[in-house]
C-alpha cells in the first residue's frame, strides 16, 4: 500500500471508531485520578488496548503500562505516549466529589488518542506497508502534585523519580526506543520548548517557647521570613533572564499564637530553561535559604527533587508533525516553536535522552488548571487528535523507515539513559545548614 492509500485508510478507519474513541476520552473525565495512583484508569485503558489484540506490559512506573505493535519487519522504535494523571482541583464542577480530582488539563484526551492510535494502525491494515515498532505507553504522574505522598513512594522504594516519564527511564522502558511524541490539549496546534524544574521542601526548625518570653526560644517562622526576603533578593538578581521562575508556598507557620514556633515549613519550585541553569539556580536557591536560618539561630533543612528535565524538542520531528496537521485539517496554522513556555513538563526527560516532540492539539475551553476548563470540542479533542498520531506514526514508519531513521540518529547527540539518571541522582539530596 503506497503512502496516500494507507494515509486514507487511516483516516477512514478513525472515522469508523470515532465514537468508540470519543467514549474512551470521556468516560477518563469521568474517573480521573491523580499521579502513580492512576489503578483504574490505567486499568480500564489496558483492558481497551487488549480487547485490539495486544499483550500489555502493566506495572510501570507503579501505574504506567506498554503495549507494543510490532510489524514484524526491522527498523526503528518509535514510542507514542499518553498521560494517565489527572489534577486536584475541588471547586471543579466536575471533580470527583471524594478526591477534588479532575481532569483539568485535558490528560483524558491523551488517553483517548494513545487508543485511537492503535485502532487506526490496528484495524486499518497499514501496517504491512510499515517496519519497525510503535511503543503505545501509557505515562503516569505528570502533574507535579502531592509531593508527599510521591516522596513516601521514593522511602517505600517503588520510585526514585517523582515524575513518571523519569521514573519509566530508570526502569528501563525507553531502552530501546528511537524517538517518541505525545500530544497534549490545548487551543490550537503547535509544539513549544519548555523549562525544566526542581522541587523543594524547607523544614525550619527553632525552639518553642512562650510568646510571653520569645528570648527564651528560637523562632522558626523568622528564619522562613529571613528566608522569604533573602529569596526575594535572589530572584532580583535573575530579573534579566525572561525564564526563570521562583515561586513557593508556607505550608505550615506554627500550631498556636501564643507559642513561638519551633517548625515552618515550605514547597517551592524553581524553573529554568536549561540543565545547567537549573543546577545553578538550585544551588545559589538553597543557600540563601539556609543562610537565613543561621542568621536567624535556626536550622533549615532542605529537600530537593528533580521535578522536570527542560523540554528541547527535535525540530525535524516537529515539522513533519506540523506539516501532517496542515495537510489532515486545512486551513489550519500550526504554530512551530514559536514561543518559549516558562511552565515544565515531564517530556521534557524524554527529550533529554531521545528525540522527541511535546505536540498540542485543540479542542478545549476555559482556563487550564482551573475550575471552568472543558472539553469544549470533542472531535477535536478526542478524534481528530488520534487521527493525527497515526498518520505521523505512518510517515515516519512507511516503506522503510527513512524519516525515522533519520529522527533517530540525533539520539548520539543527546544524553545517555545512564548519564541521565547519574543527574538526577545527584539533584536529588537533602542538605542542612547545620553543615555549612
């Protein structure tokens, strides 16, 4: 089958599902669940991936599952990705009533495409006219939510990486694979860089006393606003750099008014664009912190975890995903990485050890991560999407491979599997001022 056929026979095999498509992407909406505790709706998209024919691999990343098509012929991997997670959001009309949990980033059309992806290259008969393998991965805990709770599944020993993208490398999913992409839902078509992150928990710690006789403790809520300014000073010195981004909360700033508080305690989260200004960023971050508290006679105690690689991604990916979408939906505009994106994302990692593009796609409405964000065009969101991801995954596995072939040689120029956890190891530490 020549490319255009089995292009068509795509096209109409989506339009054939369509439905069946769109039901997945709904009924996720319905049962969100936040990160690495995604057991249902991982669950409910394996059984939809078997029920096509395939052997799924569960388990991944606590909660992250592959499925592989394989079209029996030699040639590159190629991984398509879809994010299980959802956000914790209460005031939501639509959260789930016992969790707040709610899909207000549009994850349930990642899910819905990841499966209209495999009936398209399933049920379409295009894969005889291919060779190699598409890798269908379904990725938990995107969101960078709930630090607690994913810091107590790193002292269980079921993760090191709080970001599940990170945490499928460390086990080895990504080992064979040649080049990836994902789709995320947005307002329009494109792809964008992103910066890449860490997360931080700061424990002050003094001693308590009478607020009658405050000389008589050490008052860690004055080293947390020592702390506050001494950050505030920091971020002036990067008010250059259009980037770079600080920003946290107190989580707690005492138990009683009328006792001086001998714990405080914040998250924060830097930003950067690149590894080496995030690491630069991270250290100059943590001795402000932990200076103030010596000037205020208290301990800070630091915690650090690598949230997010900065996103890169491969240009050449990204134009044939564009000129895909330019062809499927005329009249379209896609936007090619016009616009660095200060937020992360966990794609990021998979871009920093293959080549790899984070795409948009529209089809949602209001404020994302807010209370009013719908799905305000299912089509778009759910068919239109897969329609999409599988014609890319044909191009680039055609004939014999030659555009992912060519993709995939850029991965001796990227970071090695095991370097790349080296890294992250070393982010993530705890220091004290004590030490200083």
């Amino acid at each position: 089958m020549d490319l255009n056929l089995a292009a068509a026979a795509v096209r109409n095999t989506i339009e054939t599902y369509s439905q069946e498509i769109s039901a997945v992407g709904e009924h996720v909406w319905k049962n969100p669940e936040p990160g690495y505790r995604e057991v249902n709706t991982s669950a409910y998209l394996a059984r939809k991936m078997e029920d096509l024919g395939l052997k799924v691999k569960n388990g991944l990343a606590v909660t992250g599952f592959r499925a592989d098509i394989d079209t029996g012929r030699p040639g590159p991997v190629l991984a398509i990705l879809g994010e299980l997670d959802s956000l914790i959001l209460p005031n939501h009309p639509d959260c789930d009533k016992q969790t707040g949990a709610v899909h207000a980033c549009g994850h349930n059309a990642s899910c819905a495409s990841l499966y209209g992806t495999a009936v398209a290259l399933l049920k379409s008969g295009v894969l005889d006219s291919m060779c190699g393998k598409i890798a269908l991965i379904a990725t938990p805990a995107e969101e960078g939510i709930e630090m607690d709770y994913r810091k107590s599944l790193i002292e269980q020993g079921k993760i090191g990486s709080i970001a599940g993208k990170s945490q499928l490398i460390r086990e080895g999913v990504f080992d064979d694979v040649d080049l990836s992409y994902m789709h995320h839902l947005s307002s329009r078509y494109g792809y964008n860089d992103h910066n890449g992150c860490v997360n931080k928990k700061i424990i002050f710690r003094g001693k308590s006393c009478h607020a009658a006789r405050p000389q008589d403790g050490a008052n860690a809520l004055n080293a947390s606003t020592l702390a506050l300014n001494a950050i505030a000073m920091l971020r002036e010195s990067y008010s250059n750099d259009p980037y770079i981004r600080i920003h946290g909360i107190i989580t707690n700033g005492g138990d009683t008014v009328n006792i001086i508080p001998d714990e405080v305690t914040m998250d924060y989260m830097l930003r950067a664009p690149s590894l080496e200004s995030i690491l630069n960023l991270n250290d100059r971050f943590d001795h402000a912190v932990m200076y103030a508290a010596k000037a205020a006679e208290c301990e800070a105690i630091v915690e650090t975890l690598n949230g997010y690689m900065p996103l890169l991604d491969n240009e050449d990916l990204g134009k044939l995903i564009g000129s895909t979408a330019e062809e499927l939906f005329p009249g379209i505009k896609y936007d090619y990485n016009s616009t660095f994106f200060a937020s992360c994302t966990d794609m990021g990692d998979i871009a920093t050890v293959l080549p790899a593009v984070h795409g948009y796609t529209p089809g949602c409405g209001g404020t994302g991560h807010g209370a009013n964000y719908c799905i305000a065009n299912p089509q778009a969101a759910y068919v239109d999407s897969s329609l999409l991801s599988a014609t890319v995954a044909l191009k680039l596995l055609h004939g014999d491979a030659a555009p992912a072939k060519k993709i995939a040689e850029k991965k001796k120029d990227l970071l090695p599997i095991p370097e790349y956890i080296k890294i992250i190891d070393k982010i993530n530490m705890t220091r004290s001022s004590n030490d200083l």
